[in-house]
C-alpha cells in the first residue's frame, strides 16, 4: 500500500468521524515521517502500513470505550435520587431497607400511641373521628415508608443490574479485537 493510499485511508476515516482532526494530523506526521522506504520501496511502507493499523486501532478501542461512557453517564442519570436537602445520590439497597424499617417503626409507634391515647376518649361526637384518623394515620405511614422502601431498594438493584451490563460492555471491547478490524478492512 503507497503513501497516498495510507493518506486517503487517514482521510476517509477523519471524513467518518473516526479521526478527530488532531488525531488526523498526528497519524499523517508519523506517516510522512515514517522510516526510509527500502530498495524496492515496499519493505518501509509495510512497517509504516503496520504501525498505522496499530495506532488506528488502539483510536478505534479508545473512541468504542469513550462512547460506551457517555452512554453510561447519561443512562446513570435516570437513577439518582434527591433527598430533600437536594443532594442527588445513588440508592443503595441497604438505603431502602433502612427507609422501609424505620418508616415502619415510626408508624407502628405512631399507631400504638394514638389507639392508647384515643382509647380512653369517649365514644360520642369528635373523638369518635379522632379514635379512627389518628391510628389510621400510622398505618398509611407504614405502608408508606415500605412501598417506598421497596422502590428504592428494587431501584438499587436495577441500578446494579445496569452497573454490571456497562461493565460487561467495557470488558467486551478489546483491543486485540479493534487490530484485527483494521487488518481486515
């Protein structure tokens, strides 16, 4: 393969976005100034043909990785939570556990206390009312705090789940794989 024709390759892969513009410059300065051609002209630019497939792959591996993050980043996103100071933050499972439970707690100590304080009240006008609302308001607490605690527990897992299929993303990118597509073409 010539000069010119490693130079339209350099071209057409900066033209499809593969190359950025630097990337471009570099690789055409490593090939103008590559080693001597031999006698017959062929020996040196296969060396320089090699070198440039290698470097074409390794931009090929680099750019995969880099378009496999952003597509992570943005997909993380969607799974952060604010808490009420507005600070965002990933949920944890131990955090949906946590809000599950003590949500519960505090709502079944909110019932106990509302039937023994309501229990002793007379059972005619208001506080007929008051002997159902308040105990009732306990109990929406504690299915309250555990329907939440279990969407953010099932929100952490989901989040793990997307964890490892981005790891397992990055893991399938190899670079032997990305020198043997510039080998091929």
């Amino acid at each position: 393969m010539s000069i010119a024709d490693e130079l339209q390759k350099l071209e057409s892969l900066r033209q499809s976005g593969t190359l950025t513009d630097a990337e471009f410059a570099q690789a055409k300065a490593r090939l103008l100034a590559g080693p001597a051609p031999a006698a017959d002209g062929h020996a040196g630019l296969e060396q320089v043909g090699a070198a440039m497939s290698q470097q074409l792959a390794e931009v090929r591996y680099q750019n995969e990785l880099a378009r496999i993050d952003r597509e992570w980043a943005m997909e993380r996103e969607k799974y952060y939570i604010t808490t009420r100071y507005g600070q965002r933050q990933l949920p944890s499972p131990g955090m949906g556990i946590a809000v599950g439970v003590i949500g519960g707690i505090f709502g079944i100590i909110w019932t106990v206390m509302a039937i023994a304080i309501t229990g002793s009240a007379p059972s005619v006008g208001p506080f007929v009312v008051a002997k159902v609302v308040f105990p009732l308001f306990g109990v929406v607490f504690i299915v309250v705090a555990i329907v939440m605690g279990s969407k953010w527990h099932a929100q952490a897992q989901e989040f793990a789940r997307a964890l490892e299929r981005y790891q397992q993303r990055r893991r399938a990118v190899r670079p032997e794989q990305s020198s043997r597509e510039v080998v091929d073409d």
